[in-house]
C-alpha cells in the first residue's frame, strides 16, 4: 500500500515555516552593519553551546527512514487550527530576533565577547527577556518540529538545544556580569533570562 501524500495544510505549514527561515537568516545576513567595533573580551566556551544548539536544529529537520513524510496529526479544522499556530510561532520568533539584532547593533556577535564601549541593552525586547534572539531561535526550533510533525524529535531536540542555550546564556552573562556589576544584577532580577515564567 502506498503511502499517503501531504495534505495541502501539511505542505503549506512546512512551507511557511521554511520560508520564515529564510526571512531569518536574511535578517543576519543582509542586516545594515555598523562600524566593527574592537573587540575588548572574548569567552569560548559559548562555541560548545552553539554546537548543540545546530544539533538540536537537526532533530527537527531530520526525517526517520521509516516515517511517513508530513504524516498528519489531525484534521480537518483542527489541522488548519495547527497550521496557522505553527506558522504563527515562526513569524512571531523572526520578529524579535529581527527586533533584537536592530537593537543590539554592532554589538552582536555569534560568539560570547564584548566590545570596547559595550553597553549594557535593556530596552526594546531586553525589557521582556535578557536574551530574545535565543528565544526567537527556540520558537523557530518549535515552528520547524511542529511543521515536520515530528513531536518525539522535537522534545529530544529541544532538550539538546536548551542545553546549548544555558551553556551560551551562563557564559555570555558570566562576561556581563564582570563588565557591569550591580548594573547587570539588578537587570537580570527584574528580567528572565530566555523564557518568562520559566527560566
């Protein structure tokens, strides 16, 4: 018995997921560069934490040799009602990592490291969360999951990335810190690391 197509809901959902992941990488990519600013610091270790943050992205992307592509978890409305929320997830995400890397300016940074006249960001989404470019990464984790209609992969993934992600908060801030002082302190009471109410 041959296996099932994709429904048009299944393939639209991937579809929209793939294309904010465009969208999201051209936010890096294509984003107007400051002037390079000299580096005054520089951490290492955060490197472990990208590595299992891309292998967390791989257990989402990744389809079992034995799975039913796109195999549906509902339907009917109840698939259209999962489609739009999947979807949602991964616009909402592209946003405030777009907001977040405009805000941040030429202190971004894939590695941890500070620069000379670094400041301390707490405005725009550094008001809600200390990190939003991670959570932007974990919702687009979730949305790709989601879309892939791979939950199992996604849970194992998300463990594996939240790992990566506590690694590179503990050593960026570990920088803030030393940088700031009580100024970082205060901040990060008032304010959650990457997910409010949760961590």
């Amino acid at each position: 018995m041959a296996n099932p197509s994709p429904t048009p809901v299944a393939l639209a959902t991937l579809g929209g997921v793939m294309l904010c992941w465009f969208i999201f990488a051209g936010i890096f990519i294509f984003r107007k560069k400051p002037p390079q600013a000299p580096e005054a610091r520089r951490d290492r270790t955060a490197s472990i934490g990208i590595f299992l943050q891309m292998v967390g992205y791989t257990c989402v992307w990744v389809q079992p040799p034995h799975r039913v592509f796109l195999q549906p978890l509902f339907t009917g409305v109840a698939e259209i009602v999962y489609g739009v929320v999947t979807v949602s997830i991964a616009v909402l995400s592209e946003l405030l990592v777009a907001a977040a890397v405009r805000h941040l300016g030429k202190q971004w940074a894939v590695s941890a490291r500070l620069v000379e006249d670094h400041k301390l960001i707490t405005s725009g989404p550094y008001a809600y969360v200390r990190n939003p470019i991670y959570t932007g990464m974990l919702g687009m984790l979730i949305a790709t999951g989601l879309a892939m209609h791979h939950l199992v992969l996604l849970a194992v993934g998300i463990v594996i990335f939240m790992t990566g992600l506590v690694i590179r908060v503990r050593t960026e801030e570990k920088l803030l810190r030393a940088a700031f002082g009580a100024e970082f302190e205060e901040y990060a009471k008032r304010v959650p690391a990457v997910i409010p109410g949760v961590y």
